[in-house]
C-alpha cells in the first residue's frame, strides 16, 4: 500500500482507500513534500458527482476524508487533483 513509482517527486506516500469497503467514512493518507491544494472529487459508478471539496495539505502526512454516510451500497471513485494537474483516482465500496 502506498508505493508507486510514477508519483510527481512532491508526493513521497500515498495509501489506498481505507477502511475499504466503506461504512460511514474513508480515507487517503498523502505525504507531500512541501504544502499543495488539492481538488477531491467523488464520482458515483456512473459519472455522478457526489461531492467536490478543496483540500490544503500541509507538508507531511496528509489524510483525506471522504463521507459515506450518504451513500447507497455500490461502486465509487475519487479523484484528487494537484494545482499541477496531477490526477489520481481512486475506487472504493460503500456497505451503507
């Protein structure tokens, strides 16, 4: 979890969804270098937006929380996205 060789050097961690399958929240955890705002952007199966926040995070160990507490059961993604247009997309699975 949390290795990847094609990260922009800026990025020195970044965990997969956790708890995955999700009950009433996720999470990201993201180790940067220097501080970055970020764009997190949660998309239902089909292309739905569900939510859309803007993030700053701080140099170090970062975690992102992504609510589920609304969700119906099913398939979702999220998508963060660097101010240098680094995108990254992540899957996970909503139990509610």
């Amino acid at each position: 979890m949390g290795i990847y060789d094609d990260l922009p050097e800026n990025i020195r961690f970044l965990s997969d969804v956790f708890p995955n399958p999700a009950n009433n929240y996720a999470n990201i955890e993201i180790t940067v270098t220097e501080e970055e705002i970020v764009k997190v952007t949660s998309y239902s199966i089909t292309g739905k937006v569900i939510d859309s926040y803007v993030q700053k995070l701080e140099k170090g160990l970062n975690r992102i929380n992504i609510s589920t507490k609304e969700l119906s059961k099913g398939i979702y993604f999220v998508n963060i996205e660097f101010e240098n247009s680094f995108l990254i997309t992540k899957k996970f699975i909503s139990i509610n």
